[in-house]
C-alpha cells in the first residue's frame, strides 16, 4: 500500500512515489478519495491544475488513473470516441483490480449502452432518446407537482424536514417510475431497491437482481397492455432491442436519471438556503430559480466525474503521454471550474450553459434527458419554497457533511426548520 504524506496543507492530497516500474508515471499522483478530498474537491481541483490540464491520480486501492480536468482537454477526450472508448475491457490494469474494488460497479462491464461503441451505441441511445422525448411534457410537469406536494405533506406539519432524505432523494426516483408505467403495488418496491443500489455495499448487488426481476416483469406487462410510457415505447421501436438491452437500458435510465437529479435538487436548495444572493427580501426577490440551478451545474455539479474512458492506443492529452489501456478520468467538475471558461456568478450568466455536468459527446446524457431533469428539479425546488416560504437551514452551513463518493457531490442531510403548516 502506497503512503502518503500527512500535513494539513493542500500538498496532503499528493501521494508518494508509486512503487513499481509500471507505475513510475504516477510518482506524486494524487488521490482523490479520503474526507480532505470529499469535503472539498473543487480546493484539490485548483491545486491540481497548478499542474497541468491532465494529472496522475491514485483511486480508493491506489488504483492509478489520469484525471483530465482542462475544458479544452476534456471536450477532445470526449469528442474522440473511437480513440478513446468506453469499452472498459480495455483497461491494462485489470489483473490488478480485486473483484471487490469499491469502485467496481463504475468500470465492470455490463450489456448496456454505457459500454457500447459505434453503431451499436447509436441504435441503442437512439431508441432510448425517441422514448424519451415522445413523453408527454404537461403530464411529466403535472406528475412532478403531484410527487412533490405529496412529499411536503408528509412532513410539513412537523416543522422541521431532511430535504435530501425526505424530499430530494425521492423525487426523481417517483417520477420516474411513473414513466415507466409501473404499477403502484411495485413502484414503492423499485424506489426502494434502486435507492439501495445507488448507495452500494453489500447490499447492492442484491437490491440490482431485484430491480432487474421487476424490470423483466414490468417488460411481460407492456407486452401484453402496451401503453403511453417508456417501456412500450421501446418495446414498439423498430431498433428492434432484445429483451437484455431493454432490461439494461432501463435499469441505466432510471438510475442515471434519479441519483444526478436528487442531488442537482439537493445542491440548488442548499444554495438558496445559504447564499444571500438568493434571499427574499424586501427590496426584491431572490434571485431566481433557474439560476440557482444553473450555477449549481458549473460550481457544485451532481456528477463530479465520469469513470472512463481508455485509450486504444498510445497518445498524448494535455502534454502528458498516456499508454495505451491506460483509465482516463473525465473531470467533469473540474472542466466546469477551469478559469478559461468558468463564469463569473456575480456578474450573471444565467444564460450560459456551456458546463460539462450532463456529459459531452456520443456518451453524453442522451437527448432530451437533460431537459428532464430540469423539469424535475425545477418544479422541485419551486414548489417547495412556495410551499415553505420561511424555509431555513436549522444547522450551521459549515456543519453540513458531503457524501464520501468520488462520483455524486451530494449532501449527507440538508436539515431544515419552517413554520408548521397543513396538508393541501
């Protein structure tokens, strides 16, 4: 096991030299795991740009990646899916990697368009993005304001709430189970399960056999009643997917689309609770909703990164020569908060949405998932400050603790007090 240095200066995220001739590259990598790391990785990103738009990481295990973290840098990596691919069977480090790796589910290959190249992504993706985007939009808005008024009643006669347990986290999760036409005896069953397996541990692997016997079932049903949601949708499309790519594309859409936006709802509320820019006062409003979001996918993005890519062969990013199989890191956060791009909040650039947090290129977040998860997340954050005007953090900011996940920048609890009310 590599040792690190202990000091209490930014150099503590530096490792010491690897061990080894084949990880001679990764002397002085850094490593991004561990709570100096997770509390504050936007501070570990500036200190790591100081050298260069592309560095040598260790992951949890002292597993050795590159993190690239310069926009420009990023934008070609992504742009180039034939030279780097997702096909994580490529990867060099593979009789290395212990079948219990922390970070297993992010890298073992699964039958699902993540992993997909060429031709087969795009029939994949294309079909996933036509079912998305025949979803009625006034139904999707009406379902969003129903699933959240339905939350707030739960708790709004108590005075006090966990917006990210009891209000963020579910959303998305309830939406979309609804449209996939689930029925209700196993929608509260699969928003179960999918929680599980996004908050990994040794339940996890079992919690996704159970999502994946629900989503065979639910796949029986629209055969027979086909109707208005995303499985018949796909069922009917001529791609023509086999019953394993329904299955598994399914399975990433729901869990792609809840855990991002849950957080990207978390992360707005946080923001509006803590920053005065976004205060009611009585000179006039805050400032409003859609910005608070938008700044939250530059400053504070849901998806901090996107493990990987691999290159098929040797090549250069960023001045650094990276050897063929070797796991390149998409610095999604870290692109956002290059200073050649970042925008300036206090100047407003509310209509600047050039961030990487939904991805970039032929893996990116396929179109219109983007769209909805910004309906979700509006209408969530919305209907809530309406519901509770008085709304307040009943902790100190600086006592609020951040998930120990190298992939989500998300809050461990967004605990807050409000003047009871009643049930609409």
């Amino acid at each position: 096991m590599t040792d690190f240095r202990q000091s209490s200066d930014a150099a503590s995220w530096f490792a010491a030299p690897a061990e080894g001739p084949d990880r001679s590259a990764f002397n002085g990598a850094f490593r991004m795991y561990g709570r100096t790391y997770h509390q504050d990785p936007a501070a570990a990103f500036t200190e790591m740009r100081r050298h260069g738009p592309v560095v040598p990481v260790l992951l949890e295990g002292d597993v050795p990646g590159w993190l690239v973290l310069g926009y420009r840098e990023l934008r070609y990596v992504l742009s180039n899916p034939t030279l780097f691919v997702r096909d994580s069977r490529y990867w060099n480090q593979w009789d290395n990697i212990p079948p219990d790796w922390p970070l297993m589910a992010y890298v073992g290959y699964q039958p699902s368009m993540l992993f997909e190249m060429g031709a087969a992504h795009e029939r994949r993706a294309g079909a996933v993005s036509d079912a998305l985007a025949a979803a009625d939009q006034f139904e999707l808005r009406a379902n969003c304001e129903r699933v959240a008024e339905g939350l707030i009643n739960s708790f709004i006669g108590s005075g006090r709430a966990d917006l990210t347990a009891q209000y963020a986290n579910p959303i998305p999760l309830l939406v979309l189970a609804s449209m996939l036409g689930l029925p209700d005896s196993d929608t509260r069953a699969l928003v179960g399960e999918v929680a599980t397996t996004l908050n990994g541990g040794p339940a996890a692997m079992q919690a996704y056999n159970r999502v994946q016997a629900i989503m065979t079932g639910l796949l029986e049903l629209k055969r027979r009643n086909p109707g208005p949601d995303l499985p018949s949708r796909l069922l009917a499309h001529p791609a023509g997917l086999s019953d394993e790519e329904l299955i598994q594309d399914l399975l990433l859409t729901m869990t792609a689309g809840s855990d991002p936006t849950a957080t990207w709802i978390s992360n707005t509320l946080q923001l509006m609770l803590t920053d005065d820019r976004f205060a009611m006062t009585l000179s006039g409003g805050r400032r409003s909703v859609g910005q608070a979001l938008n700044e939250v996918l530059w400053k504070e993005a849901p998806g901090q990164i996107a493990i990987g890519r691999w290159p098929i062969m040797d090549t250069q990013v960023g001045g650094r020569l990276i050897k063929a199989g070797d796991l390149l890191i998409s610095g999604l956060a870290a692109a956002n908060l290059d200073p050649k791009v970042h925008p300036d909040f206090h100047q407003g650039s509310a209509g600047n949405h050039a961030h990487m947090s939904f991805g970039y290129g032929a893996h990116g977040c396929p179109h219109p998932a983007p769209e909805i998860a910004e309906i979700i997340a509006h209408i969530a954050v919305e209907t809530l400050l309406d519901r509770l005007p008085d709304v307040i953090l009943a902790v100190p900011p600086e006592s609020l603790e951040w998930r120990s996940s190298i992939q989500m920048r998300s809050l461990e609890s967004l605990p807050v007090e409000f003047t009871p009310g009643y049930q609409s």
